[in-house]
C-alpha cells in the first residue's frame, strides 16, 4: 500500500469512516449494490478505490430514512434544540479539520491550504444557519375581510441536493446547513469521484447530535443512484451545484416530476481591468481569480477584459508572474497549485487549449513540475476575439483568455457577451465607473477591486447557463422553505358568501 494510500485511510478513521468510500443511509455506513466507481489520485494516478455504486437500491433507502425522520426534526424538539445541534456540528467540524482537509487534498487533487480555508467556512456555514433556526417564522397579513391571516415558514419536508468534485466538502455543508436548519431532511449526493468527506461530514454532524437519518449521504454515479432520488416521491425539490450540461438533465428530471430546482452552474466570468487602476493589485486579483484552485471554480475569472492602452504591459506582467507560482504535491504546505481533479478533466482543459491554438491564439505558459499527474501550467491566451471557443465555453482550469476593450461601453458590451451570468469583477480607481459597471454586468456576483471573496451571510447564484435560484444567506432559507397562508374567522357569524345548512 502506498504511503498516501495509507495516510488517507488514517484521516478516513479518524473521521469515523471505514478504509474504503461508503453510503451513509440512516446512520449506518453501507456499501453499494452497483457497477464499480475507481477513485484515482490526480497527483500520482494510483487507483485509491474500487468501490460499488449506491445505484437506485440506496437510493430508495437513503431517500425512504429521511422521509421517515423528517417531521421528528423539524418538530420532535424545539428550533433553539436544532440550532444547537448545528452548533456542534460546527464545533466538530472544527475540531476534525485536519483530516478532512487531508482527505480533500488527495482525493481531490487541491492544495492543502487551500482545503484547510473551506473545511473552516464549512464550520461557519453551520454556525450561521445554527443562528437562523429559531429565528424564522411568518408574518401577519392586514387583509381587507377582517380575517386574522397569518403566515407558517414551513420545511419542504426531503431535498435532494447533488454536488461535484471541485469543491466536495463546501458545496456539501453549503447546501446541508441550511436545508436542515429550517427543518428539512436530506439526500445528498456528492460526485462519484470525490465522495468521502461529504460522507465524513455528516458521519460528524451524526456523533455531534444530528438524528440518524436526517441527512443521508449516497456515494455514486448520476444516472443511476441521482435518477432515482430526484424521482423518488418523497423528494419535494432538487437542487444541482454542476455543470450546465447536466444541470439541464436534471432540472427537466426533476420538471417531469413536478418538482423545483435550484441550479448553481457553470460561469465565463468577466474581470475588466481599466488603466486606471492601480495594475499590480488587478494583476494580483487576475491570478487569484483564474489560477487559484487550478481555475476549477465557478467563479473563476477566465474572461480578462483589458483596456487597450495597458493590455499589453498587464499581460506581460500576469505572464512573467506565472513562473513564481508553486505547482505541486497537494500535500505540501508551499504548493498553491494542485494537478487537475481527473482525467476527463485534464483531457478537456489540454483539449482547449488545442483548440485555441488552433484559433489563432498566442500562448504564454509555463513549464509544469516534473512526474506524473493530471497538472496543466498556467496559461493566458491572447489575441482571440471574444466569440473564440476558449472565450466562450467554460475550460474549468488554470486558462484565461485575454481580450482588450476601448472604452466602459465596449468593456460592458463583451462583459455581458456570453451565456453565462454567474461572476464578474471590475478593477478601477473610479468610484463611479465602478458602481456603473457593477449594476450594467449580469452576474449574481460581482466584486469592485477584488476577486473570490464569498460569505455564506451573502447571496449567490446565477442566471442562463450559469442556473437559477439562489444560495447562502437569507435567500437559501427562502428556497429551503414555503410559505402557508392561514384564514382565520373570528367575526360572530362567519363570513363565507356561499353555502346552505339544512
Ligand atoms: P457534473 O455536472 O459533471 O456533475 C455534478 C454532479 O451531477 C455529480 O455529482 C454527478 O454525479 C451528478 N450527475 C451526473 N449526471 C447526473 C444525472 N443524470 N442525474 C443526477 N445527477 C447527475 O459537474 P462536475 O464536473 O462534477 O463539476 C464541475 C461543474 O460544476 C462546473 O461547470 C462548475 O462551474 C460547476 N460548479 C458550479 C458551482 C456554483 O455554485 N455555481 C460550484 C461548483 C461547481
């Protein structure tokens, strides 16, 4: 066994999981029934795992537990008793950071650093919706008829939430926290090849006081193990972080059901730079936004819009930093870029930027370390227009296509250029020009001299491609709840304007 193979298997025991990936169904930790899932290494390719699909068998399990379970929590103990609860996963989730920062780093390829910072906002996700869980409730409507019309903020009952490999550990407690917060119970499905540390999670939240059940993890492929829980009738809604491509899938899975979505998908984010900004702060937020995490964010800023009259300087100066960044072993402390997460990613990022090339693009890049792995070198693309393929699909690597502009409007026009409308960023010494462009790009987010910075009290989504509804803050308790209205008569005779007792 080799040593990584056997240091991963030590943060997995240390977690309270077995040597190998397993579902997690009403608390026990089950193996699957189906075709066999390979967990590959993206730094060294040695094969992890062979482990069985949950197929659709777990699937009716998992989704069966938290039907069962769900009105025992969302009303067999008091909200403040929930929020408690959610306070301690928080705890515990703290407290195991280093192992579940490990298994990220391998079995997802990112850097550790990188790993410890979301396994930290993980355990601020269950702090902050700890807090709400006892502070929702409805409203009281001054309707015209004289009826006390009041409003109940009521769970959904089961959610099925599926997540992918970029970001497993984030994405999980993102979509968990605030679905169980308001009383919810869940079935989550975390790409097949990055599925431990979701299944670590909520293994955590279980030994920290979360009702077995409550949230189930299955550990397994889409069509099979995801199918059958989004058409599961107990399921009331379906929400998809992934790519566009299936999120379309799912969404009209879900659409024939009658079920709703949340859709957090794909980007193309524009990052708009203009010669009066301060260039050494933009050129340090251009690299953050496309080569940390090795671009694979949805976020990431793989559209560089440049003012023409600095274009030129801005790229040499994005390009020659390039070579102080450290590619490497996700393990080691220094590496700030890990290899690509798989192969078919890797397969699709180096087929991208053929292609660009094919189109014409100049290409500035790096030499990549030494060995093996799934590594792509940071790269600009230059000189394509913005309907180039590399301009307009997303590449989800360390790849940014650079496209100069004239002036605010033509950088708006190319901004909104796109099917996507997730992200975006403008960098300028012009406080005004800043708020205009903030307000003209279509992007659920956008930042103002910065990149990335996200905060689970803050709203995000998108639109087109890049998914509808909303994540985070107060509005992910809105999407995670329904409102009831409630009549009540108090008049001495009742006012219905119909009907006849005998
Ligand atoms: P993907 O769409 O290939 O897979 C996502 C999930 O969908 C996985 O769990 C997969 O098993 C599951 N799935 C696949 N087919 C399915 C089916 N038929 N039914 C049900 N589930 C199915 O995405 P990926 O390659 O894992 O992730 C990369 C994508 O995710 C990128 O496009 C990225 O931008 C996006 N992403 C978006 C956000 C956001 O918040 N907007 C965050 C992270 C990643």
């Amino acid at each position: 066994m080799s040593e990584r193979l056997c240091k991963l298997q030590q943060a997995m025991l240390s977690v309270g999981l077995n040597e190998h990936p397993q579902s997690l169904i009403n608390g026990e930790l089950t193996d699957g029934p189906g075709a066999d899932v390979s967990l590959i290494d993206p730094f060294t390719e040695e094969v992890l795992f062979t482990y069985a699909d949950a197929d659709t068998d777990l699937a009716k399990l998992a989704c069966d537990a938290a039907s069962a379970t769900q009105p025992g929590w969302a009303k067999g103990m008091s909200a403040a008793a929930r929020g408690q609860v959610m306070q301690d996963i928080s705890r515990s989730v703290l407290s195991h950071a280093e192992p579940l920062a490990q298994i990220e780093a391998i079995v997802a390829g990112k850097p550790i650093r990188d790993c410890r910072v979301e396994v930290a906002k993980v355990a601020e996700m269950f702090a902050y919706y700890s807090g709400w869980a006892d502070k929702l409730h409805g409203e009281v409507i001054p309707v015209p008829s004289g009826h006390l019309n009041y409003t109940l903020r009521e769970p959904l009952g089961v959610v099925f939430q599926i997540t992918p490999w970029n970001a497993p550990i984030f994405t999980g407690g993102w979509q968990i926290a605030p679905a169980i917060a308001t009383g919810n119970s869940v079935v989550i499905k975390p790409s097949e090849l990055t599925p431990i540390t979701t299944v670590a999670l909520v293994k955590l939240a279980e030994e920290a006081g979360l009702p077995k059940g409550v949230v189930n993890v299955l550990c397994g492929l889409g069509p099979t193990a995801g199918q059958a829980a989004i058409e599961h009738h107990a399921v009331r809604k379906v929400v998809f972080v992934g790519s566009p491509e299936t999120g379309r899938r799912v969404a009209t899975a879900a659409a024939s059901n009658l079920k709703p979505a949340v859709l957090e998908l794909g980007g193309k984010s524009a990052n708009i730079v203009f010669d009066d900004a301060n260039l050494k702060h933009a050129c340090l937020g251009a690299q953050a936004a496309i080569f940390s995490g090795a671009g694979q964010s949805c976020v990431a800023g793989s559209r560089l819009l440049v003012q023409r009259s600095v274009h030129k300087e801005f790229v040499d100066m994005l390009a020659n930093g390039m070579n102080n960044i450290t590619l490497g072993d996700p393990l080691n402390e220094n590496t700030e870029i890990g290899p690509i997460s798989n192969a078919r990613q890797f397969e699709h990022v180096t087929g991208m930027i053929k292609q660009a090339a094919n189109e014409g693009a100049t290409i500035h890049t790096r030499t990549k370390n030494d060995g093996c792995g799934y590594f792509v070198p940071p790269t600009v693309l230059n000189d394509l227009s913005n309907n180039a393929t590399a301009a307009q699909s997303e590449i989800f690597g360390p790849v940014v296509t650079a496209i100069p502009f004239d002036d605010e409007a033509e950088a708006i026009a190319l901004a909104n250029d796109t099917n996507f409308g997730l992200a975006g960023a403008v960098w300028t010494s012009d406080v005004g020009r800043a708020h205009r462009i903030a307000e003209a790009v279509r992007a659920g987010t956008f930042w103002i001299n910065s990149y990335k910075a996200i905060h689970v009290s803050s709203p995000f989504g998108g639109s087109l491609n890049s998914g509808f509804g909303r994540s985070s803050g107060t509005d992910a308790l809105m999407e995670y709840t329904a409102a009831k209205s409630v009549w009540l008569d108090s008049a001495p005779t009742p006012k219905i304007a119909f009907g006849y007792v005998s």
